[in-house]
C-alpha cells in the first residue's frame, strides 16, 4: 500500500482508501500504513518549513539590499523619491541629459571615485580601471544580455576620463606589466 504526500493524490484518496473501511487491515498492512504516514508527514513538514525559511531569507536579503541600495543613493547624493516609486517620467527624468543618473554625472561619479580612490597611485589607479570593467561585465551577466546603451556609453566614458587621468599622471594607459 502506498501513501503519498503529493497534494495531487489527495483528491483522489478517498476513493482509494474508502475500501480500506470495508475491511479488516492485517497489522502488518496498519504497521506499513503508520511508518508511511510517519515518513511522508515529516517530508511535508520538512518541505514546508524550507520553503518558509527560503520566502523569510529572500524577504530579508531583499529588505537588506534595498536598504544598502537606498544607503547607496544617499551618499552620492541622491535625496530623491525612493526609486522604486518613481513614476515613468520621473525616472527619465533622472536618467536624461543633466539628470542625477545620466551619463555626464555617473560616469564622473565612478572615474572620479578611481581617481580619488587611488591617490594617484599608478597601480592603484589600474586596479580601479579594472575593477570599473570588471564590475560592468557582471552587471551585464546579471541583466543576462547587453546592458542598454545608456550603460555602455556611461562605461566608456568612465574608462575614457581614468584613462586621460593615467595619461595626464605620465602614466601609459598600456598595462606594460602584461
């Protein structure tokens, strides 16, 4: 005799154990019954308790990522409306030229933070071009294809003022080390 613990065979249950009821259940069958009853209950608890602790997990790393993210915001200066309550204009708004987050403003945001950040360092200053790069290929793995053109353009503008910055250090932009 199987039992399961498929919520799709529930319904169909009572028409296979109904004949149970009509007759006498040896003690090796109710034995048998008892020990699968026991097993699928403990997978069902098991399961349940799992996929409630996978939603509370995921519930409080998405609470924990938007709170860093609006942290994030905050200290480059953006004391806007929370992001995800931007209507369709104001988010283009932002993102337009002479916006907080078009591509002027956050390509001088991320180069100047390689260009402070390194004290002009020449190899520090490699580094934080790499990682700019870096950081810009896993956006675009995350996002699963090319990021929009506005990313494209806002990486290589940043690329284009660390390089400037190297050059104008009298440093070659050229990794001669490689």
């Amino acid at each position: 005799m199987q039992i399961s613990s498929n919520v799709g065979a529930i319904e169909n249950a009572s028409s296979a154990i109904k004949p149970l009821f009509t007759k006498k259940l040896s003690k090796d069958e109710v034995t048998e019954i008892k020990a699968e009853l026991k097993v699928n209950s403990q997978m069902v608890s098991f399961n349940s308790a799992s996929i409630q602790g996978q939603i509370h997990d995921k519930a409080d790393k998405f609470t924990q990522n938007y709170q860093d993210f609006q942290a994030f915001l905050s200290n480059i200066g953006y004391d806007g409306k929370p992001i995800a309550e931007l209507s369709q204009d104001e988010a283009t708004k932002l993102i337009s030229e002479d916006g907080m987050f078009d591509i002027k403003q956050t390509s001088e945001r991320i180069a100047n933070f390689v260009i402070n950040g390194s004290g002009g360092d020449e190899d520090m200053m490699r580094a934080g071009r790499e990682g700019m790069i870096q950081g810009f290929n896993e956006a675009e793995k995350l996002w699963g294809e090319e990021l929009p053109e506005i990313s494209q353009q806002t990486i290589a503008k940043a690329i284009e003022m660390v390089d400037n910055a190297m050059r104008e250090a009298g440093f070659s932009i050229i990794d001669e080390a490689v």
